[in-house]
C-alpha cells in the first residue's frame, strides 16, 4: 500500500475496498472459522457512507446470504433507520468477525484480532464520520478498553480507528433489544441522536500516524497467500480485471463478484 487514503477519490477508495473484500473472501486466518463458513461476510452498504455500524459477527441467516444483520436483528436496524430517515443503503454495515462462530459462539479474542485488520481497513476506505458500535464485542474492539456497553451507551468520543479519527458512538446490540422493551426504548433514544451526530464537523485527522502494510501477515494457505498478494494500491487497483499474477486474478474475480453482488 502507499499514499493516504484520505488523497484518494471516493471511487478509488471503492476499488481498493474491493480489493480488500476480495482478499477477506479467501482468508484462512482462522481454520475454524474457514472451514465451517459458508461465506464470508464482508459488509455490505455504501462504501463512501458517513454512517458505519459495526456488529458482532455474521449468524446462520448471513452466513448463508453472504450479507449482514438480515435476519431478525437486521430487521430491528432497518427499523430504526428509518425513523431517522436512512436507509440501509445510505450506511455500510459490518462485524467484527467476517465468518459466522459454530453454533453462534461468542466470537474469539485471537479470532477478533485475526479479523481486525479488514475492519480497520474498511473504516480507511470508506472513511465514515461516525461509526456505531452495536453492542460488547464491536465496543471493547474499536475503543480498545474492556469497558462494557452498559456504561458506554449512548456516549460518543472522538477515537481512532486504524489510521482513522472517527465519532465513535457505542449503542446497544439490536438483538439484545429484540425481546426487551426496556432496552428497546433505550436503543432507539441513542439512535435518534444519530442525525445530530452526523451533523458535527467531521473530526479532525492525524498527520502523524504511521500507513501499515495490509498484506504482511504470515500466510496459512495457498489461498490466503494468494489474496495476500493482492495488493490493494488504490492507484493500481483502478480495475480488478488489470492484475495479472494468479493470486490477482483470483482477487479480481472475487472484486467482480463483490460488484455482481451489489455490495457496494
Ligand atoms: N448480529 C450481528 O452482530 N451481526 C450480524 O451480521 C447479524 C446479527
């Protein structure tokens, strides 16, 4: 990788997060994980949003669409999007982990970090203002600190996220409000503070931060190894179709497949 991202045009941006979905679609990272996926999900929405929501990790109905939050607590989000006049496609929607945990098992903490590096370089490239954590795990992830969500709902700082300064807003998780009107209510008074959190200025960016490599990690498997190759160079990744090695080609047919798809 090279440059700042924030020097990119958003459709660059949208290229390289191509680039870095296809890269996630042949992740062996964690064996489990890869081997009882059906798909990988990556997240899904507007890839220039102002607005990410980041969840815990896919459940049997994402796992078998490939997409997030479509099943019940999904449905819950949509909701109250639209009470605040958003639809899903006006945000970017993803987890912490890409891959559904076994039976829904509370995510790992070398399977949270094993995954980070593509939430980290989602929030780069899509560059959002404001991401809401939904719940525990998306919570202690991004804030770094152990504080659970309890305390922290409804509370938004200003933290940095990867190589990016966003307003993070940590809210309860729409599942644990499914069946709890109490915790409903609350829910949706965070939420309709949203709008007024989306009007702020956009919080300052850092110049010093160091721009790690994506692609150093240690390989598994031929197939994380060729998406390791893949590089997601916002000036070179303008097409997925120009790559010519075979882990390129394997990445620019997975790029085609995030646009078939209708990720983005
Ligand atoms: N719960 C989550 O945290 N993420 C999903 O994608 C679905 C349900």
């Amino acid at each position: 990788m090279s440059g700042e991202d924030s020097q990119l045009s958003a459709g660059q941006r949208r290229e390289a997060l191509k680039e870095v979905y296809a890269q996630a679609q042949a992740c062996e990272r964690c064996a489990e994980l890869a081997a009882t996926r059906k798909t990988v999900v990556f997240g899904a929405g507007n890839a220039d949003a102002d607005l990410m929501f980041v969840g815990e990790a896919p459940g049997a109905s994402e796992d078998e669409q490939g997409l997030p939050f479509v099943g019940a607590a999904g449905k819950l989000l949509e909701k109250l999007l639209g009470e605040i006049g958003l639809m899903r496609a006006d945000v970017f929607i993803a987890n912490t982990l890409k891959c559904r945990p076994p039976g829904n098992r509370d995510p790992q903490p070398i399977e949270i970090e094993n995954c980070r590096e593509y939430l980290y370089r989602q929030v780069e490239l899509i560059q959002p203002r404001v991401i809401c954590t939904l719940g525990n795990f998306a919570t202690k992830l991004l804030r770094d600190d152990p504080t659970g969500i309890t305390r922290l709902h409804g509370q938004p700082e200003v933290r940095e996220v990867g190589r990016r300064a966003v307003r993070l807003y940590p809210i309860f998780h729409p599942a644990a409000a499914l069946y709890t009107p109490r915790m409903l209510q609350t829910l949706r008074e965070d939420f309709q503070r949203l709008p007024e959190l989306l009007a702020l200025p956009a919080p300052e960016q850092s110049q010093s931060l160091e721009i790690p490599e994506f692609d150093e990690e240690p390989s598994q498997s031929a197939g994380a190894s060729a998406a390791g190759n893949a590089s997601v160079d916002g000036a070179a990744a303008s097409t997925g179709a120009s790559r010519t090695s075979a882990g390129g080609e394997a990445a620019a047919d997975a790029a085609a497949e995030a646009d078939q798809l209708g990720l983005f």
